[in-house]
C-alpha cells in the first residue's frame, strides 16, 4: 500500500519565501501547494483535501485572519501561522482557531518540525536540528498550549 504524502498549502506574498519553504516542505516528504495571496488559496481549497494550512499574516488581495476564519468554516485540519507580527494576534482568536504561530524570522526547519508534529509525519533525521527562535505551540482542546 502506498501512502499519499500530506497536502500543505502554503500562503505568502513573499515569493522567495514561498519558493524556499515549498522546497523544504516537499524535501520532507509533504506535497506542496503554493499561493501568493489570501484570495489565491480559497480558490485552491476549493479544489483541495489540505491535512495542513501554513499562511503569513499581512497579506494583500486576504489577509491570512480572514483565510483562517474561511479556512477553518470548511476544514478541521492544522494551521500554522507564519508571521513578523505576533504582537497584533488576539490570544482568544488562536485559540479559538486551533493556530499556532510561528514568528518571523524563523529557521526553515523549525517549520518543517512543526508541520511534521501537526501532520504526524516523522521529521528527516538528517535534518539539522536548530534550536527554536519562534513561539510554537500546539493549542489543545481546552485553549491550553500543549
């Protein structure tokens, strides 16, 4: 039996970003479905089955609230929320979206660590193990950071 590799779509306006991190993800073994606004991934979800959401903040053309709170109406999968802006992130509003963020800047691997908890999925051991710069947390049921 072969297993399908999870779909990630990936949201950033910031297209070496976008290019670098799609590259990381597909490295690790997950199919990687890029767009470069907000209005650009509701279209792809409707074409989709994503097991993980991964989308920047500030945006134009969607910010990445408004494709969470889209997302999140017709899906129950994962969302990682790639962000310089943390700050402006209500703490109720993760929690009620089941978001954990990580902020800019970030090492790509810590990305790729953390989508791999959420996709279940084990990480490359030939990953170079970084020590975490960003706020990663996986929010439980109950709100708490697990």
């Amino acid at each position: 039996m072969i297993a399908l590799k999870p779909t990630v779509l990936l949201v950033d306006n910031d297209d070496g970003l976008l290019s670098a991190l799609a590259i990381r993800l597909q490295t690790a073994g997950m199919r990687c479905i890029s767009a470069h606004s907000g209005t650009q991934a509701l279209a792809e979800m409707k074409h989709l089955d994503v097991d993980l959401l991964i989308t920047d903040l500030n945006m134009p053309c969607g910010d990445g609230v408004s494709l969470v709170e889209s997302f999140r109406r017709i899906c129950n999968a994962p969302v990682i929320v790639i962000t310089g802006f943390s700050a402006q992130l209500n703490e109720d509003w993760l929690a009620e979206q089941a978001a954990t963020v990580i902020e800019k800047p970030f090492e790509s691997g810590e990305l790729v660590r953390a989508a791999s908890v959420m996709l279940h999925t084990p990480v490359n051991r030939n990953e170079k193990c970084i020590e975490p710069k960003c706020t990663l947390g996986i929010h439980g049921v109950d709100g708490e950071i697990v």
